[in-house]
C-alpha cells in the first residue's frame, strides 16, 4: 500500500485488537494500514490461553496465523514501525512514523495495549512469564493447588485474594512493604488462613525461571511454586493523550460500548481501553470498534452520494 494512498482505516497496534480489528475491516473492503512495531507486552509469555480453538498457543505463533488469514484481504497491509505523532481530524489524520513514513487515513483505532513498567522486585524479571504471572484466568490452571504468593496490596488485595482461592488454598500474601489495608480486611486474611506479610521483599529466588522462594528484607523465607503479581502499567503510546482522547487516572482510554473516543473519528480497543486484559476480550473490542468503524464510513459515504 503507498504511503500516499488515503487509508479508510490506520490502526495503531497489531495486537489481538488490533489483528481482529483489520480482519473485519478487510472483509468490509476497507484500505487499511496495521502500524505496529513487534514488541507485544505477552512476548514473555510462553503459551496464551483462555482464547477457543487457540489456547496454549504462543503470542508469536497466534500473530503469525493471524496476519496470515488477514493477508487473504489485499486491502489491508502491515507496517513494522512506530506511530511516532499524529495530526489532523476526522476524515483526513496524518501518521508520522519513526522511520520517516507518512500515513494519511479517514479514521483512526488505537490498539496500542499496555506495557509493564520496570519490575523492580529483583528476581521477578527471570520468573516472569514462566511461573510469575499477573492474570490466573490465563495462567492459574498451570499452577492449580501449588503454594503460590500473591505480590498485591490495599484494596484490590481484597478482590484478588478470593479470586486466586478458586485455583489454590495455599498461597502467601507478600505486600512489598505497607499493606495499605484494614484492621478488617487483615482479619479477613487471617480467617482464611492466608499468611500476611509486610516486609519488602529482598528478592526471588528461581530455577529456569521457576521461583522457588521469596526472600524478604527482614529474613522471612517463603517457600512457593508460583506468583501472581499487580503489575506497574502504562498506556503502550502517548498518542492517544497527545490527540486529545479523554483518559481515566489510570491511564485507561475512555470509549463508549463502540469504542467511540472522545475524539471524532477516533476509536480505541484492547488493554489501552479496559481493565479486563485478556486477549479474547481484545479481540471481541476490536472487533466491535471495527463495525462501528466500517458503519460510520458506509454511512459518510452513502451521505455523500445523495447530497449530489
């Protein structure tokens, strides 16, 4: 596809929201350019689950067919680059890149995920993706009834404490420092019989990036086959702030149940718009975002027909 050519769609990221966004768009007839630059957050992660007729796949391996059954519709490419700025408005956006390329496009979709911040927590990095995890509905049958820890606190703690329990009783709440909770929610813990502690945790200690123990500052060790952890997120590009999409504190695009930003003409889908970070929801997002997309195109373009 020219960089010249005006694009009906550009979508910013080629993630499952992404890919799925483009598939539908290139059974609509829609020009459209996939701008992504290779570096998924869950490329840590060996295998994907939770995704019917794909689980246990590997992230590479689900790209991969993906842009393969995408690539049957000739109106839609892929573009290995960073979206570096964007300018313009409805009907006409311009997409810098940060290899020099310009995109022009009547509609824009941000798929652009999240990414983890540092993990500051020695020994977590070589855990992470082998038996250090931050979501159970992808990663908990792996670890069903191993004692695990839980790295969380305040009152989320709350919520991911009974979730975690559907998969193992026996796991260790380890805070990293101040709890953040109630003398209630403390007692809580202790009626389940869920171990609490506060201290900062020293490092992890793992084998092949299987944890073995949690070592905290103050010498308590606790033995564990696994972890799931909160992680530090950030919105996986500025784009979508720079543009002038309304964000929650969090972060976290704001949209309508289309996908609808605050921006006209402007859509966003997957992790950068929902808490609910699992590849199928992604998928079904962009999806959505992709027939309002498609919708609102017809109808501009059926609009423009009668008005001649």
């Amino acid at each position: 596809m020219k960089e010249t050519e005006l694009l009906n769609v550009a979508i910013i990221g080629g993630g499952p929201a992404g890919l799925n966004a483009a598939l539908v768009l290139g059974r609509a007839r829609k020009r459209v350019a996939v701008i992504d630059e290779g570096r998924p957050r869950n490329a840590v992660t060996h295998e994907a689950h939770g995704f019917l007729t794909r689980d246990g796949i590997s992230p590479g391996e689900f790209r991969r067919i993906a842009r393969e059954q995408i690539l049957h519709y000739p109106s839609v490419s892929f573009v290995e680059d960073t979206a570096a700025s964007i300018a313009g408005k409805d009907g006409h956006f311009q997409i810098e890149t940060a290899q020099g390329r310009t995109y022009q496009s009547r509609k824009l979709l941000f798929a652009v995920g999240m990414k983890d911040r540092p993990l500051n927590i020695p020994g977590l990095a070589e855990a992470y993706g082998r038996s250090a995890f931050v979501c159970p509905y992808c990663d908990g049958w792996e670890l069903r009834d191993q004692p695990l820890v839980v790295i969380h606190k305040g009152p989320e703690l709350m919520h991911f404490a009974p979730l975690i329990s559907g998969w193992t009783k026996h796991f260790t709440v380890c805070t990293n420092g101040p709890d953040g909770l109630t003398d209630e929610q403390r007692e809580e813990l202790r009626q389940h019989q869920v171990p609490l502690f506060d201290s900062p945790i020293r490092h992890i200690s793992s084998n092949g990036g299987i944890v073995r123990e949690v070592v905290l500052e103050d010498g308590t060790t606790v033995s564990c086959r696994g972890i799931f952890f909160k992680p530090e997120l950030a919105t996986g590009s500025d784009l979508p702030r720079a543009i002038g999409c309304s964000l929650t504190d969090a972060g976290t695009v704001i949209v309508d149940e289309l996908g609808r930003t605050s921006v006209p003409g402007v859509y966003s889908a997957g992790d950068a718009a929902t808490r609910m970070h699992q590849a199928i929801a992604a998928a079904s997002t962009g999806a959505m975002a992709a027939a309002a997309i498609n919708n609102e195109l017809n109808l501009e373009a059926w609009r423009q027909r009668s008005s001649r």
